[in-house]
C-alpha cells in the first residue's frame, strides 16, 4: 500500500454516500471536471437490449464506462463480465447463467459505495491500482443505521437510580391528541446502574466499589457484550468515575467503549447519555465501513466530514460525527455557490424525495450543539439544518373532505406513482402530470400513465364525497400551490426562530427538486434572487471540496461573567493552540464562539467572534446580540452566563474560481430545463443568466409582495380552503415561535407552555398552535367574554387572567389584539402563555393551600397593556407591584409581557397583510369554512350514533363528584356535569375555560382526523355546567372569588379521564400532573411528574409520561443540581404500577429527593385514594403516594394536598400513579 499523502497531482474525489444514491465529483490532476451518481447498493444496472450470441449481449442506452472497464465485475445470478466494449454497448459474460431480452443485469464488485464511485471517476479498471488520490467522504451510512435500527446491541452504565433514564426521556409523549401512542424505544434496550456519585461541584461522595464493577465486568462478558456506553451522574463536572469504569472495560477486552464525557463536556445527563449509546451502537458498523474504503482506496488520503462541516482524518472518525454530514456537505456547496456569485446571505434549499433541509447562511453557517435524530438525542456539533417534511414524494391526499399534501411520504419505495410500483400521487407526480419534468430525462424510466391513473383514482374520491368534478390542470396547479405554500411556510418558521427577514436573503436551490420549486417558494417569502448550481443534484458532493479540515476544542465553563476576568486571554489562547497544534501545518483561527445567557435560563445566545475576545467585550456582546435578537434590552440586574467557549481552526482548501454569469434573458412563459443532475423551472417573472460553471443566476423582474403571488379567486373552493388553512395555521405557528424565542420564562421559552390563536371577528377560534391541551377551548371564550360592552379600537391589546373573563389559572396570561382592515374588524390574536411567578402566598404562585383567588397571586381584569398604539406599561408595572400578594419576579413579567405584545403585533401585521392581499371578504370566507368543516366532521361523527346515551362518573380525592351525561340528538351531543360537586373549598375548582378545553381535547381525540383546533368541533357540541366546582361564580372582590389553581392542572384531567370513560375510548390514565414545589426566600423551583396512561382496545398505555391535558418537559437531573440545593437519589419507572389487562396500562414514575438546605416543599397531586380504574374488566392501576423520609430514619406519608418544612438531609419520596388496564387479562 502506497502512504497517504495529497499533492498538487493527486486526483481529488468527492464522494457523499446516502442511503439509496451515492454521488461523486472529482477534479482530475489535469482540471477536468468529472461526475457520477452510483446506486448506494453499489449495483451497476443495465438492461438486456439483445442476446447477439452466447454469453454476449447488447445492453440498452448510453454508456459512460469506457474501455475495459466493467471487465472483472461480479454478475448478479452467476458469472463474471469477460468483456466490455462501450461503443456498441456489448457485454461479455463468462461462467454464467444465460440472461433473455428485456432482463435487468445487476454487476458489482463487493466494494464500498464510494469506492465503486472513486473508480468510475478516475475510470480505474479492477485490474488497475487507483492513482494518487486526495479522497473525501460524507455518509448517512450511521444515520440509516440508526433510523433503521441496524446498529449493534449493547449496555448503557449509569448511576444507581437512573437505570430507566434512557426509556423515560424527558417524559413528553410524543403525540397531543393521540390516545394510542408508541414510545420510541432506545437504541439499547439494556441499562446498569452502579453504585458511587460525585456531586454537582465534581467531588466525590461515594466512591465506586471495584467488587462491584468487577462482578458487572464479568456479567458482560460471559453475555458476549461487546458495546457499552457509560454516562454517569455528574461526569460533566469531574470525569473520574467514568474514566475509571471505562478502563475496567477496555482491561477486560471489551471492544467499543464510548464514555460520555469523552463526546462532550456539557451539562445534562440525558443527552450526554443518548450520544454516548448512540456512538456506541453505531461503531462497530461505522468502524467496518471506514475501514473498508481505507483498504479499497489502496493509499492516498481519506478525510471524511462531520456534521459540523469540517473535515477529519479517518483515525480520528467518530460515529456521531457523521450522522448530518451529507446534508453539511449540501450547506457548504451552498456556501461556495454564493461566494462564487458574490452574495454573503443565502437561505440553502436542498429539496429530495422525502423531505427538504433548510438553513440560513449569513458569511458562514450557524452551528448547533444538540439535534435529535431518530431515536436519539445527540449532543455533537452540526450545521443548524431544518428538516421540513415536504419533498417531491410528499402524498397528495383528500380526507375528511379537505385536500392535504404531505406530510406523509412516498419514500422510495413503493415512491411516486410514477415510479410504476403501485405508489401514491406525489408532488413528484403533480409535477410530471403538468409537464414540469421530461420523463425520458430523468434518471430512472418514469411511467407517467400510473400517475394520470392515481390522479384519476383522486378525483373519483373528490366526487364520491359530492364534490364537483375540477379540471385536472386546476387540481395539479393547486396541489402544487399547496405543497409549495407549505415549504415557504416551514423557511419563514425557520426565519422567524432566528430572528431574520427571508426577504433580504438569497435561495440557493438544489437537490433533486429544489430547483423546481425554487421561483414558487422565493416569491412567497419575497426572495428576489435565486441560484442554481450548475451541480445541483450532486451538491452534497461537490461541497466536500469546499471544506476545511477542522477541528474544534470546547470547554464547559458555567460561570459567570464578571468572575472571568483573570487570566481570560490566556484560557482562549491555550485552547486555540490546542486546536492548532491538532491540526499541523497551514492551520489558522477561524473563529471564537462563547455560549452565554442570563443566569438561571436554560436557553443560550452563540457569540460569534472572529479573533481572541477581550473580556470586557462578552458582556456587551451578549447585551448587542439579545437586543438583536429579541427586540428589548437584559433585565437589568440579571447576571450574564458564560455556558461554554468554543475555538474551531481549520485548514481552508482552494475554491474553484468565481462563476461568471452571461447576460440576463426574460421569462415570458413557464421554461424547463432539464439535464442529467437538475431539473428546473423558470416562471413567469424572473429573468435567468447561464454562469461559466452551469449555474443559473435568476432575478425577480418586479418589486414582490409575498402576499400577492396568487389571487384566491382564481381557486376552486378546495383548493383555496387548503390554501387558506396553510396559511392560517402558519401564522399561529409563527407567532409562536417569535413568543418562544422573545420571552424570558423558561416556562415560556423550554417547556413550552403557551399558545397562539387567530380568532374570527365575532371571537371565535379558527386556529389555534397549542402546546399543551389545557389551552385548547379557552382563548375563544376569553376573547368573547373580554369584548363584552368594549369599543375595540385599531392598535389595542388587552391583558387578563381573571377566569371570570375565561382565564383558566392566574399564571396564564393572555393578551388579545383585534385586526383592523380600514377600520374594519376582521378578527382577533392571541396568546396565552404560562408566567412562572405572578406573586400569590407561595414562590411559583401555585400555592397547595390557596383557598381564595386572591391567595393565588396578581388578579388581572381585561386591562389595556396597549391603547391605539400607545404602550400602558408602566400602569402594568403598578398593577403588578400593588396587589395584594405582589410578583417576586416582575423583570420577568414585564419581559415576558413584552415577548407575547410583539407576538401579537406579528400577527396582527400578517393578517392585515393577507387580507389586503386577498380582500377581507375572501379571509373572512375562509375563517367560516375552516370552522364550518370542523363542524361538518363532527356532525359526520355523531350522525349514526343518535339516541345513544353515556354516563361516567369519579370523585376527587376528597370525595367530590365529577359525573357526566353525554346524549346524542337532532340537536347535536349534550355534554352535561350536572350532578358534580359543589364549589370547591380548597383549590380544585376548574373555570368555564378549562372544561371547555377538556371536553374539545376529547372530542378531537375521539375524531381523530387531522383537523385545525377550532371551536367548529364545539357548532353541534352543549356544554352544561351548572354551578359549583366545574363552574364557580366569581364575584368582583379576588380575596372571596374561589381557588383555582388546582382546577386548571387536577381537575382538568379528572374532567378527561370521566369523558374518555363515558365513551369507551381509553381506561383511566394516572389522571394528575403532580405538581411539585420548593424552595424559600432564596428561590423556587415547580414540575410536573408524569406516570402511566390507560390502555385501550388494541393498545397498551404509555409508561412515565405525561397524560392528557399536559406535556411538558421534566429538568435534566445535572441541572436540578445544579442549579437547586437538592440531590436526586432516583428517577426511575414504577413497575408493576400499570393496571393489568389484556392491554395493560402504563407505569408510573419515582423520583425521590434529598434536600441540601432547609425549605418549604409544596405538593398539589391526585388519585392518591385510588387508583386509576381500568376497563372491560382490567385492573386498575395503582395509586400514586408520596412520602417524606426524616433524619431520625421515619418515614410520614403525606397528603394529595400540602405544604411542609424540610430540613436538610430530609428526603422526599413520590410514587406516580399507573394507568388502568383494558380487558380481562
């Protein structure tokens, strides 16, 4: 074997191996240009023409395999290729069986993809060694392994206590509305705890005991466990422990090994944990596949790139690295195209057959440090691509009477229907159908009478639901409208949640059908400028020639500014050498980038910097970049954090020379042009220039407005309606990530516990983006109730909490803005979004004991926050510092406040913007019809079930009544609580808003299409609550309106559980959240626990998750601990607690705390007295408990409800409840 090296003659070969094509581009000693796409199987198919004579045949099309070059090649079915001749495409066979015309010969050699690439590009015979080659790859190879689950089975290690880390997550269920969910499991399915911790501050307080990890070691081996990750409590802050249990595996001959903390220094176990099983799992098929190309190549250098766009040498590989590295490799050719053609700020659009990635490019790529793929969550840098799920196999679908395209997928099998496997019309289809692609250019056979056949098949469903028949160019057209509406949508998410305007970027489209949506999806975000690479099909390859061997050192900090500044230069300057020294000769400082944020977030800022900052420049960098980002100035007096400091180096390679474009031509009809990589269409309005490299440079002609591309009167009514529903649905959507990304609550900003709704003019919800269900029906009865008697005026929002004006609980405070449209009232927004302090007699304002609204914290009336305009907030300030029971975080508030006013003002502004677009009369008739189909699926529901009558009935712990009769008339369904309990004397008393939200979340679980979340659902639907706890009287003084904090997060899900039980839909889930609470005058801390869900007719309930009216996310054990004077002793799932059945119900949770310091400790729980009731005769599952553990060794079991002291050493136990089972066992 030659030695690697690369020189100025060496070939250069770029190689991206998805998983079904492999692509390959190569730049010969010479300057030739060379390209290939190989099949990721690394099979060459060809089909028999004709049989000219024994073992010799003639094979049909071009040929681009020269020479003798096929000779040696393996035959699939028997025999060797003797010959090959490619000027009459004759093909020889020696030893085979005989092949028949018309019959699909297969030929390969047992080589890696890329190197069958490697060999075509640099037109290497078997017969011949390769020459010098300067070889770069990129692979999904790990990340379809990972999907696929292909990897190899191993053991996770952890701390005793968190053996069921792994399968607990972070306890969110991965489906709101869904009653029958799968949890995905983790990539192993085995996990072991040992005993030794070190604390949050890295010190050791119990030391591992070797006996123990011997015992383990050997229980391993004789298991032939060959695969183990280790990530242990508190690593992150001193490695030691891993480091020993990771050298008794290596000693005992154990051959893949990953420790945590050898992935990553960062804080939080449960990502830690994730990558270090997920680098595991896949290293033995990572390993083989480097491996491999290495002794296929015979030499020369191998570099393969990471999902962080840089290069590594093959020895210093890891298995995570490569998981987004093909997609990175599309961001750099991206990257290159733009500097070639002079922009700095490009959108990269790289649209295939299942999906399209996004990702904004200002001077260089933005990073990110965890994304989740698949099953796990992987703590590694990458580029921050987006995935959308809108590619060209995206279903074209008609259901529940509305067109739908996508999410759904084709894949590539069965694929579009063209593919001639029995597939689903796709946009793929659309586009053929519309003669938008040749089918005899592509690059596989397309059979464009399949696809007229499902079109066909589509319009016969349209018909059968009553729905006139359309012209098929108009059904194509607005399909094609649909899924390019639906694109835009996702890149203007994607801009919104960095804090940037699409408009002033430029589109770089490429992958197989980013091209041919390019000019439909630029003039949406109003994009004056596309480019198209002349690659555009093999840009992930080309791309990796535009990389740098990189190498990034990181270190986690988690301090605060202001103590940084002794030796700060010097810390920087040692990692950068650090960097440097790794990587040799030529290698230089690409940049500084330093993770902050405000002291007690979760959330960080990415400080780019280009050389060593001074200390003094973090802070007001940090100060610039919020203001930047979020629109307001750092709460004074807010301490900054710096998380992390990264330095990434590189050693740059040469670009290709700049690209020169030709004279722009003018567009006067719809142009396709379409070649061996690329596929594009030119629209009417662009003018497009050719470049020297066969890029294409596209202008928009005219000024754009994003909102006029396309009059809505042009559609047919369900086209429109679809169109329309994109539309809205985007807006809230949008308007929620602007909140999410402004507001400074962690409640807010990682939990998640707000939404958006856009209402119609009489107050009624048309669209609404929730996180979490309790939300669901009350932002609609707000906005009626607070414009009750009120003159809006243009410019105007009102704030309220007060559930007498349709508030659920004090900490959620909504803000309503009506839309004016020249004085016109044509709707409203709104949010509604979960303060984490608004004052009340405890810390977190959900006091246990609260027996009075006043009690609860800040009482808010329907106030103007902004009058015409003109901002209130200081009157706010006041109201929230005068109450009775003041905020204890009113920076907060006001910041908060101040995210969810602008979230309102986006929305406001984009209806404005669509109704002047389309005029108020079409927005208006699209608002009716969404919530008028909405009504239509009900009423198509509950039409064969008239006559029918259901009743449930449960009580609270205390023995309150909640009891429902549910009847089915000409009317519609009553939905009547009569006979529940009476006003409630503590804090469970649930508002109008709340059991509005419980009875629509039931509903839309019990239709279970995919339907925008309006109040249609409700047209046919009669709510009857009369007085007492599911519809307390709230007189006007707070200190005698009832309690209501536990209404909104207990009785919610007892109101759920009783309907899902009267309709024979689900056995009764754990049915609380939980809720647990500490702290004193120094700070506070709220969650909420998640536990077993029922099981129901075909399916076993969910184990340690969340039910129902909540979702919310639990803190990472590291960050408890850190943050909190507590100790987490165990987190684990309760077995055994799930109902039994024929289905069982899930299992709950236990978590179990030692407190550090003294503090007052709050519960507000549930089904303590009994379990959670089964169904169809399963079992019930049991109830929940929670005790306290003194110093003095006696343990007291505490109440559903209570507030207590704890000193420190004290411990506290909880035990979540388990869901019912379903059926006899």
């Amino acid at each position: 074997m030659r030695s690697a090296h690369k020189s100025e003659k060496s070939w250069k070969v770029r190689v991206d191996t998805g998983g079904t094509f492999t692509d390959g581009w190569a730049l010969s000693p010479d300057g030739d240009e060379r390209r290939c796409k190989v099949l990721s199987s690394s099979v060459i198919r060809a089909q028999v023409e004709e049989v000219v004579a024994g073992g010799c045949y003639q094979l049909a099309g071009d040929h681009e395999f020269a020479g003798n070059f096929l000779r040696g090649f393996q035959v699939e079915g028997g025999g060797v290729v003797a010959d090959w001749n490619p000027k009459g495409g004759l093909l020889s066979i020696h030893g085979g069986g005989d092949f028949a015309k018309g019959d699909a010969l297969e030929m390969f050699t047992g080589e890696e993809p890329p190197i069958l690439a490697l060999r075509i590009l640099t037109s290497t015979p078997l017969e011949l060694p390769f020459p010098d080659v300067d070889f770069r790859v990129s692979t999904t190879r790990a990340t379809n392994a990972l999907l696929e689950r292909k990897g190899s089975k191993g053991v996770l290690i952890t701390t005793a206590g968190f053996e069921d880390l792994l399968r607990i997550g972070d306890q969110r269920r991965p489906h709101l509305f869904d009653l029958r969910q799968e949890l995905e499991a983790p990539v192993f399915d085995s996990c072991v705890g040992l005993s030794g911790r070190i604390d949050a501050s890295g010190r050791v307080i119990e030391p591992l005991c070797k006996t123990e990890g011997e015992a383990l070691v050997e229980r391993l081996k004789s298991d032939a466990v060959d695969v183990v990750a280790v990530a242990l409590l508190n690593s992150y802050a001193n490695p030691v422990h891993e480091q020993e249990v990771g050298g008794w595996l290596r000693e005992a001959g154990i051959s893949f090994v990953s420790l945590s903390t050898d992935l990553t220094g960062a804080v939080r176990l449960l990502p830690r944990a994730e990558t270090a099983t997920a680098n595991a799992y896949l290293a033995p098929v990572m390993d083989s596949f480097v491996a491999n190309v290495r002794s296929g190549m015979e030499g020369g250098s191998l570099e393969l790139l990471t999902s962080g766009g840089g290069l590594k040498d093959a020895k210093d590989y890891r298995p995570i690295d490569s998981l987004l590295s093909g997609p990175a490799g599309g961001v750099r050719g991206a990257m290159e195209v733009a500097r070639s053609a002079g922009c700095n700020k490009v959108i990269a659009f790289d649209m295939g057959g299942t999906s399209s990635d996004v990702s904004r490019i200002n001077g260089g790529p933005v990073l990110r440090y965890e994304q989740k793929i698949g099953p796990a969550r992987v703590a590694a840098p990458s580029i921050r691509i987006e995935t959308v799920a809108a590619g060209g196999g995206s279903i074209c679908q008609w259901s529940a009477g509305a067109l739908a395209v996508g999410p759904e997928s084709a894949g590539a099998d069965p694929g579009p229907a063209c593919y001639g496997n029995g597939g689903p019309l796709t946009v793929t289809d659309v586009n053929l159908l519309l003669g938008l692609m040749d089918s005899t250019g592509a690059g596989i056979p397309l059979d464009i009478d399949a696809a007229r056949a499902k079109l066909h098949e589509f319009q016969r469903k349209m018909e059968e639901d009553g729905v006139p028949p359309r012209p098929k160019r108009q059904l194509l057209e607005g399909l094609r409208e649909i899924a390019i509406e639906r694109m835009a949508d996702a890149i203007r998410k994607v801009s919104i949640r960095e804090g940037c305007d699409p408009s002033s970027y430029s589109l770089v489209a490429f992958g197989g059908a980013g091209p041919q949506h390019a000019c439909g999806v630029a003039a949406k975000l109003g994009i004056r400028e596309i480019l198209i690479p002349g690659d555009a099909g093999l840009l992930s390859a080309r791309g990796l020639h535009h990389c740098a061997r990189e190498k990034i050192v990181e270190q986690q900090v988690l301090a605060r500014v202001d103590v940084l500044g002794e030796g700060w230069v010097e810390r920087v300057e040692d990692l950068v050498q650090e960097a440097l020294d790794s990587l040799g000769e030529g290698g230089s400082l690409d940049r500084v980038l330093c993770e902050m944020r405000l002291w007690g977030q979760d959330s960080t800022l990415d400080l780019e910097m280009d050389a060593v900052p001074e200390h003094g420049e973090l802070e007001r960098c940090f100060r610039e970049k919020y203001r930047e980002l979020y629109g307001y100035d750092p709460p004074v007096g807010k301490e900054i954090e710096l998380v992390a400091l990264r330095v990434v180096a590189g050693v740059a390679e040469k670009g290709l020379p700049a690209e020169e474009f030709g004279p722009p031509r003018t567009v006067e009809t719809i142009e396709v042009i379409q070649d061996t990589f690329r596929t594009c269409v030119i629209e009417p309005g662009w003018r497009w220039a050719k470049g020297s490299r066969g890029g294409m440079r596209l202008v928009r002609q005219d000024q754009i407005d994003p909102s006029r591309e396309q009059p809505s009167d042009g559609w047919s009514l369900e086209i429109e309606s679809e169109l329309f529903r994109c539309r809205f649905e985007g807006l809230v959507e949008e308007m929620g990530e602007l909140l999410r990304r402004t507001a400074m609550s962690p409640n807010i900003k990682e939990r998640l516990d707000f939404s958006c709704a856009l209402l119609d003019a009489e107050g009624r919800l048309v669209v609404n983006a929730p996180h979490i269900p309790v939300h669901l029906g009350a932002i609609g009865l707000c906005v009626r109730k607070v414009s009750e008697g009120r003159k809006w005026r243009d410019g105007d929002t009102v704030m309220v909490n007060h559930p007498a004006f349709g508030g659920s609980h004090l900490p959620d405070v909504t803000l309503i803005s009506p839309v004016f449209v020249r004085e016109r009232l044509i709707g409203f927004v709104a949010n509604r979004a979960h303060h984490a302090e608004i004052g009340g007699r405890a810390p977190g304002s959900m006091p246990a004991e609260a027996h009075c609204l006043e009690e609860e914290g800040v009482v808010i009336s329907p106030i103007l926050i902004c009058e015409s305009g003109r901002s209130r907030f200081q009157e706010i300030e006041s109201l929230f510092r005068s109450s009775c029971y003041p905020s204890r975080m009113l920076d907060d508030n006001l910041a908060d406040l101040a995210a969810q006013s602008a979230c309102n003002h986006y929305g406001v502004t984009a209806l404005q913007a669509l109704a002047r677009a389309s005029s108020c009369e079409v927005v208006l008739r699209n608002m009716t019809e969404l919530c008028h189909h909405a009504a239509e699926v009900m009423r198509s529901k509950l039409l064969p079930l008239k006559g029918r009558r259901w009743q449930g009935e449960d009580v609270l712990d205390d023995g309150t009544r909640i009891q429902v009769l549910l009847r089915c008339s000409e009317e519609g369904l009553q939905v009547d609580f009569s006979g529940s309990g009476p006003v409630h004397e503590g804090n469970l008393n649930a508002t109008e808003a709340i059991v509005r939200s419980a009875v629509l979340y039931v509903l839309r679980a019990w239709v279970g299409d995919h339907l925008p979340l309006n109040e249609g659902l409700l047209d046919d639907v009669h709510i009857k609550t009369p007085e007492g706890i599911l519809s307390p009287v709230f007189p006007q003084d707070p200190a005698v309106c009832p309690a209501v904090v536990g209404g909104n997060v207990e009785t919610s899900q007892r109101i759920v559980d009783v309907l899902l039980d009267a309709l024979d839909l689900q056995a009764n889930s754990q049915g609380t959240m939980n809720n647990v609470l500490f702290g004193n005058a120094a700070f506070a801390y709220y969650e909420t626990i998640g536990g077993g869900s029922g099981a129901g007719p075909g399916w076993s309930g969910l184990s340690g998750t969340h039910v129902h009216m909540s979702n919310t996310a639990i803190t990472d054990p590291e960050i408890l601990e850190r943050r909190f004077p507590v100790r987490l002793l165990s987190f684990s799932l309760r077995e055994g607690s799930g109902g039994r059945g024929r289905w069982n119900g899930g299992c709950g949770l236990e978590r179990e705390f030692e407190f550090l310091e003294g503090m007052t400790v709050s519960m507000l729980t549930q089904r303590r007295k009994k379990g959670p009731r089964g169904k169809k005769g399963g079992a019930a599952g049991l109830p929940g408990r929670q005790d306290i553990l003194r110093r003095d060794g006696s343990c007291e079991e505490l109440p559903e409800i209570c507030s207590f002291t704890v000193e420190t050493g004290e411990r506290v136990r909880i035990l979540t409840p388990g869901g019912g089972g379903w059926g006899e066992p």
